[in-house]
C-alpha cells in the first residue's frame, strides 16, 4: 500500500504561472541534479499565459521538502525546483531525492530518485493538464498522466475517483503536497503521504 502512495507521489505535479522569477544566484549549496536542472535559469512566464497560473507563480523556484507517511514516520528529506518551460507556457519540475534518503519502500532502488513532470493550464479544456516521469522502474508507474482543477488556493490532480494528488498551504515561502485516497466516494479523504516543502 504505501509503496502505491509513494510512486505516486513521485510523480509529482508543477504548474504554469505568471509573475517573476527568482535567480539561481539566490540559491547557494544546490544538490548537483537540481544545479543541471537549472542550469539555465528559473525562465520566464509568457504575457499571453492564462490567468489562472497565478497563484502557482510563488512555486517557481528551488524548496527544501521533507516526506513523511501518515503515521507519523520519520521525515525523508528532499529538494524540489521549479522553472518555466514551453515558451514560458508552462511549468517543469525536478522532485530529487538522494540515495540516502529513499523511504524503506524504495531504498531497494539503489540509486538517487528523479521525478520530472510538466503542467500547463488548457483554457479550451477549462484545466490544467499534468504529465510526468520517475526513474522508479520495477517499484512502480514511472510515467503519469493527469488533469487537474483549481478549488479555492489549493490545485487537486485525479485519474479517478479513489485518490488525488493536492497541491495546498501555498504561500510565497511554503506549501505541502498531499497524497490522499477515500473510502466513500470522495465524502470524505484521508492524507497518506505529505511532503512539506519550504523555499530555500
């Protein structure tokens, strides 16, 4: 069970926004993949980009993140940036963990986790779109597709109807990533895997 919750909070999501950008300047002592990641800069939104991206333009940039499971676990900690991509029209991102710090489920893998994934928000489907991939072969999916809808601050990615991914808590210096399921046909949701993420 939670090594289904983990990959699929693995492939994580990254959204398109409007607003500035950070520099990498401003974010010394950088793991060597998000360094490569970023290697040319945090990019910059395009004018004529949705306005829905808003409230996702406090996510561009480099978070250090701490995983933890529903029952209280032990904290995994990893580092998570975020960049414009595809003309300014969307977003990538790069979730890495190091080897080190894999969760029990996954230390098995043997090597550093990747998850990179690219979202943009589609004004004629009325929401965002979501695809992914991890380097998780063999311990799970390794490529995601999902869409997504906006619900007051907080973004909500679904392929069906007994669990999401939730992007919440979203400020300029903090967010959380939850991984939920439910039981009851979405009356009500519990948190199965949270990665708590603040700005370096």
């Amino acid at each position: 069970m939670r090594t289904r919750h983990l990959t699929a909070a693995l492939l994580v999501v990254a959204t398109l926004v409007v607003g500035g950008a950070p520099t990498t300047s401003a974010t010394p002592g950088l793991p060597a993949p998000i360094r490569q990641f970023l290697a040319g800069g945090f990019g910059h939104p395009a004018l004529a980009a949705p306005a829905q991206n808003r409230l996702f333009a406090r996510l561009v940039g480099v978070w250090s993140c701490a995983l933890r499971f529903d029952d209280g676990s032990s904290a995994f900690p990893s580092t998570w940036a975020f960049k414009y991509s595809v003309g300014g029209f969307g977003v990538e991102h790069l979730y890495y963990q190091a080897k080190k710090d894999l969760v029990p489920p996954l230390r098995p893998l043997g090597r550093d986790l990747y998850s990179q994934a690219l979202t943009l928000y589609d004004p004629q489907a009325g929401e965002w779109r979501f695809v992914g991939a991890s380097d998780v072969a063999g311990f799970g999916p390794v490529t995601q597709s999902m869409p997504g809808h906006q619900q007051g601050g907080d973004l909500y990615f679904s392929t069906g109807t007994t669990s999401r991914d939730v992007f919440a808590g979203i400020t300029t210096h903090a967010f959380e990533w939850l991984q939920q399921e439910t039981t009851d046909s979405g009356q009500t949701w519990d948190t199965a895997v949270r990665v708590g993420c603040h700005r370096r």
